[in-house]
C-alpha cells in the first residue's frame, strides 16, 4: 500500500476502502458467473474473476505514514 503524507492522510483511507469494494465486486462476479473487465497492455479486456491478481487481504487496511 501506498504512504501517505500528512498533506494527505485523510485520503490514506480511500485505497484500502477501493480495494475492499474490488474484492466485494469480483466475488459476487464469481458466484454469478460473470467476466470483470480489466486493464491489461494499454486496454481494456474481460477476464474471469480468478485471473485478477490483487494483493493480500491484510493490505485493505488503511494506514497512513508517520512522517
């Protein structure tokens, strides 16, 4: 995950929140069968939702630098 600076710790929150809903979002695309688009070499293709690589779970959690 991204640090975030003082200037912007109130958006340190706003990746963690995206990520969560992407995970929500390709899991119920899973159960119903459906493809989920992804960018891939400069455009935009559907994909099952096993091909998406995102990373671990544990870095939904926002936390911002300490600068």
């Amino acid at each position: 995950m991204m640090n975030w600076s003082d200037k912007n710790k109130d958006m340190a929150g706003t990746q963690a929140a995206m990520l969560r809903a992407t995970r929500k979002a390709i899991s119920e695309a899973k159960l119903r069968g459906e493809l989920v688009p992804q960018w891939r070499d400069g455009k935009v293709v559907w994909v099952r939702p096993e091909e998406v690589e995102l990373p671990p779970e544990q870095q939904d959690q926002a936390t911002p630098s300490t600068r």
